[in-house]
C-alpha cells in the first residue's frame, strides 16, 4: 500500500514518545492496554514496549503497570544510571 512489496515484519513496538506531555500515569495506562490489544489482535508475536520517563517517575511506573502490566512485554527507560536500572527492575518484581 505504501510503496514496499513486503511487509518489514518489525516485532518491537514501544507505545508513546514523549507521553508524559499530554497523559497521566492512568490515562496512558489505559491507552497501552487499547494499543497492544489492537496491535496483538493483528500480530501476536510483536512485542510491547512501555516508556519509563522523568514524569512517571518510580511512583509513576509502579501506577502505570499497576494497571496495564499484562500487556507490555519491556520497559524502556532513557537513563543509563544503575540506581535508575536497579528501581526499574524493582518494580516490575
């Protein structure tokens, strides 16, 4: 449909850039839920990645997949910092 003979078969999604601007912690809990249904209806095999950033800090990750950890395979985060890594870790225990 958009130019390429086959499909590019890309198994990593990560839901969201910069979410934090524009949803809380619940609203985009509920929206990973809805993509990764959606997505995983049409792909079972990709693989759902959530965003661990500044604004949802440790408190905020731990809401955030409080409510839509089934449906996300990875967390991502942006600092390379092992006490960052070592919360994260943490958290999803």
């Amino acid at each position: 449909k958009h130019g390429y003979e086959k499909p590019w078969n890309v198994k990593y999604w990560q839901i969201g850039n910069e979410v934090y601007r524009k949803y809380s912690e619940d609203e985009f809990a509920d929206l990973c839920i809805q993509y990764s249904e959606e997505m995983k209806s049409r792909d079972s095999s990709i693989k759902i990645i959530a965003p661990h950033t500044r604004r949802y800090d440790d408190q905020g990750l731990d809401e955030l997949l409080d409510v839509c950890a089934e449906y996300v395979d990875f967390v991502d985060t942006r600092s390379a910092r092992d006490s960052v890594i070592g919360n994260i870790e943490e958290i999803i225990r």
